[in-house]
C-alpha cells in the first residue's frame, strides 16, 4: 500500500513478485474446498423445479445460469469463505514461518517465547475482532443475497 501511495512502482512490483509464491500456495489449498463445494451445489441447484420450469417457459441457459442457478448456489459459498477466513487468521503463522514474513503471527510467536503476556493478549483480543467482524460481514452479506433470511 505504501508503494501505491508513494507512486514507487520498483517497490510495488517487489511486493507483488514476493507475494506470487505464498498467493499460490493458499490458492492451492483453498481452491479444492471451493470448487468442490460450488459442483456439488450447482449440481442440486440445476436439477430443482424452478430451473426446469424456467426451462420450458424458454429462457437461455445462460439466463438461468447467472440470474437463477448462481446466485442460489453460492450461498454456501459465502458461508464457507467466512469460516475460511477464520482458520487462515489462526493458520496464519506456519505461512509467515515458511515464506519467513514479518506479520502479527510471527510477531505473537515471538511474544509466547519472550513470555510477553501482555502482548499475547493484546494479539488473541486484535485477532478475535477481526474474526468476529468477518462473520458478522458474512451473515449481513448473506442476509442480502438470500431474501428469504431476516434477521
């Protein structure tokens, strides 16, 4: 961010160059949950009743597909990128270990060794912020794609 902000394009492009390995690495391992989850509901979600009754009133299938079949299957979809996002908070340190990243997972291992209780603290209170801010932004999102939810 600070290399868009200070128009540093040589830092921008060593920012994204040292970002490939570790974004296709997590692309990796999330891809197989989300893509086998999308078939599955795609799947259901194409072989119910309004999809075939919209069939015989001779709509495309392209139609049914982004306006009717889509939208109903990645519910779930929006569901599991919510608890998605909380096993990569807690995950986060065996990525910024491995690809050796200053960032605050590394930085609460580095306090559990020091026995800096404080500091711990202060990380696990930061962190179950952020998660549970997620999955209140999830729910709301979810609220608003599927009508039929009320909260």
């Amino acid at each position: 961010m600070d290399s868009i902000l200070s128009n540093n394009i040589i830092a921008l492009k060593d920012s994204l160059y040292h970002l490939a390995l570790p974004s296709i690495t997590l692309g990796f391992l999330l891809s197989g949950i989300f893509s086998r989850s999308l078939r599955v509901n795609l799947d259901k979600t194409l072989k119910s009743d309004y999809v075939n009754a919209a069939i015989c009133r001779g709509i495309s299938r392209k139609k049914i597909f982004l306006n009717h079949a889509l939208p109903n299957a990645l519910l779930p979809i929006v569901t599991i990128s919510g608890l998605t996002m909380a096993s990569l908070a807690g995950g986060a340190l065996l990525f910024e270990v491995t690809f050796s990243w200053p960032g605050i997972a590394l930085r609460l291992h580095e306090a559990i060794s020091q026995r800096d209780y404080t500091l711990v603290q202060g990380i696990v209170i930061f962190t179950s912020m952020l998660i549970v801010s997620l999955n209140l932004f999830v729910d709301i999102l979810i609220a608003y794609l599927d009508p039929r939810i009320e909260y």
